[in-house]
C-alpha cells in the first residue's frame, strides 16, 4: 500500500508541507504570530513554556522544541528568541539541523529589537517557503508513516466501533513495517496485564509495568484517590464505571500486534512497531508529545458526549503540524456528523459490519495522509499548546 507524501532528504516522509515557527520562549509567541500574519500558510507554534522551571522539565522541553521543528511534516524551520531564558536556543537549532530539516535561529536581541527580529523572520519564512512550494508529492510506502492515535469521550460504545476501525489501521500499518505511538499511561492502569502478554520480549514488559506502577504511585504519593479524575465525568454520563472498564475499552485502539518498546515522553521510536509513551491523558500533553517524536498523522477515535457536540473539541487541543482525524460511532452524533472525518455510527445500528467500516475507514486514512483535509485543518483556531511539565514552578 502506498500513499502521496514528501520525501525529505534524511529519508522520512510527510503527509504535510508545512513551513513553521517555533518560539524559543512563551516571550516570543507575540513575534511568531507577527511574522506567521505577514505570511500566509507558515504555522506558529504557540506554547506557554518559559522560565522558573527545573532541570528535568528544561530537557523535556527541549527535546519536545527539537522535535517539532524536526518533524516529518515539517519541510522548514524557523526559531524565534528574545535572547535570554532557559532554553538552549542554539542546541535546538543544531539539533534540528542535524535531523535533517532547514532551520534559522533568530533572535531580537542580536537583531537590535522586535521590529528587526519580525523583518528578518518573514524574510526567512517567504524564502522557506517558495522552496517547500517546489516540493511534489509522490508515491510513498505506506510503512514511511509513524501514527499517533488517541481516545477521548470514552463510552461505552468506544470499543464497538470507534476504537476497532482505528485498529484495524494500527494493525495495517505495523503489517506494512510503519510505527504507532499510544499514550495515557493512566488509562492502561487497570488492563495492563492483557497489554504485558503483548510486549516482544521481557524487557518490553518490565519497562511497560514499571510505567504504569509509576503513574499509580505518583497518584498515591498525592494522597489521593484516582476515581474523580477517572474515569471523568463526562465517561460516566457515557455509562463507563470503573477505570478498569475505560481502559479495557481504550486498548481496543491499539489493535492486536505486539508491544515494541514503551517511550519517554517526546522520544522518538528507534525502530519500526507499537509503542507507548509515557505521557497524561491530557490531549495537548499527548499530542505535542506525539508529534515530537515524530507522528506525521494522528487519530483520535471519540466515543462522543458532550465533547462530539462541538468542532472545536477536542480540535482545540490539536498541533496544527500534524492533521489530526476525528472518528467517532455515536449515533446520537448524526447531526454534528460533519465534525468527524469518519463516521462510524452504522456499526452501532447493525447496517454494517465492523470489518466494512474498517477497510473504508483505512481507505479514508490514506486518502487524508496524502493531503485531503481534515475538518479541523479548515479551522483558523490558533491554540497555545500546553508544554508537558510535572516539576515545581520557581
């Protein structure tokens, strides 16, 4: 199987062209949408990571700005800086360079100021630009591609529609030697015994039950109780009860093949295979996270509740490098059915089997990896994505 890509010198493959601006620095979120409103098509990447942070959130940042910029979907890249924080700026640069992608590195302090920075940045961006418009798309093994799949609204039809038509997909890629990323390490407490009887070999399964042991003793270590927060409100009123029902329901997702390695967050796989990353179940959190380690596609099968009702939601929580297909079996949600890239609701009503809508959802997965839009790509949303930090603020 093939789909319509670009190839990019360093052998990867993007389903997008995109050319981006990367902020150093939360501080210079005002310069990237300056310079991203003078050139039409060039994606700011917002975020609201600055200063006041410790060592381990500073290289978790880092690593998740370095693999942004370098990002498949990514054909150029520019990153902006003030001139002071935390951050290597320079490090960054020449990490993303040494990835493969064009890169420059502006900083206002070393052009004498806001407005210099902005000339210089929309001169770097038009130029990025007119050479990633030269770029074709062009035939791609369809094992070229790394997939970041998601759940969210669960209920209790997830696992009868949604989640087994995204699958199928997983499945299908991982056949044709390509690589899927899961995440919510929270939402596999529960079901992480029938997830341990997947792993590829031994070491698999210890860093996956040593993941998940983690988490639970984070929670503990609050002194709290994780039922409040799992399953949330809006799983309840889906009819969910128990975490342990949740997380049953999110593995269908996955699909069937075995576990290959468990990631830190941000990390990028070493090899082809499923994976999951370490990350919360906060979609901003898990999809930076995703897209960092270098996710050219992501889906995220939504089981509906009041989440389905708007186009926004969970869109808001989108990285607008990499296009994101919304999937949905609700029958209720017929009327916001224009929400979805994919509507799967005939399986609920028995009008069709699950292996048809599969095989026509895989069909509409390649279709959007080779450039057709997703619903939330014609939104002119810009969200402020939410840096992943789990240490004190200073």
């Amino acid at each position: 199987m093939e789909f319509l890509g670009y190839e990019r010198p360093n052998g990867r493959a993007g389903t997008r062209n995109y050319v981006c601006i990367i902020p150093v620095t939360c501080c210079a979120n005002e310069l990237a949408c300056a310079i991203a409103d003078a050139a039409a098509g060039a994606v700011p990447m917002l975020h609201n990571y600055g200063c006041l942070r410790l060592k381990p959130d500073n290289e978790r940042a880092q690593r998740t700005l370095i693999g942004l910029g370098s990002n498949p979907n990514v054909a150029a890249t520019v990153l902006l800086d003030i001139g002071c924080g935390m951050l290597e700026p320079e490090v960054i640069e020449q990490q993303i360079a040494a990835a493969g992608t064009p890169v420059e590195l502006i900083s206002a302090k070393a052009c004498g100021g806001y407005q210099k920075a902005i000339d210089k940045g929309r001169e770097a961006v038009r130029s990025m630009m007119s050479d990633a418009a030269l770029q074709p798309r062009i035939p791609l093994p369809l094992g070229r591609l790394c997939l970041g799949v998601k759940c969210g609204g669960s209920a209790t039809i997830s696992s009868a529609a949604g989640h087994p038509v995204t699958g199928h997909v997983v499945d299908t890629l991982i056949d044709a030697g390509g690589t899927v990323i899961f995440s919510e390490t929270a939402e596999v407490i529960g079901a992480e015994h029938l997830l341990a009887r997947r792993a590829a070999n031994e070491e698999v399964r210890k860093d996956l039950l040593d993941t998940v042991d983690r988490c639970e003793r984070m929670i503990i270590d609050y002194g709290v109780d994780i039922r409040g927060a799992q399953p949330t409100p809006g799983n309840i009123q889906s009819g969910l009860t128990t975490l342990e029902e949740k997380s049953l329901g999110a593995l269908v997702k996955t699909g069937t093949r075995p576990l290959t390695g468990v990631l830190e967050y941000a990390e990028r796989p070493s090899e082809p295979g499923l994976y999951l990353m370490d990350s919360p179940a906060w979609p901003s959190y898990m999809f930076l996270g995703m897209a960092a380690a270098g996710s050219q596609v992501f889906i995220f099968s939504l089981g509906g509740g009041v989440c389905g009702l708007f186009p926004s939601q969970p869109g808001a929580f989108r990285t607008p490098i990499v296009p994101t297909i919304k999937v949905t079996g609700d029958p209720t949600l017929e009327n916001e059915r224009d929400f979805f890239d994919f509507f799967a609701a005939a399986v609920i009503k028995g009008t069709e089997s699950t292996d048809a809508a599969a095989d026509r959802f895989l069909r509409r997965f390649i279709e959007i990896a080779s450039g057709q839009p997703t619903t939330q790509e014609y939104s002119t949303y810009r969200e402020v994505l939410d840096m992943y930090a789990s240490g004190p603020m200073m």
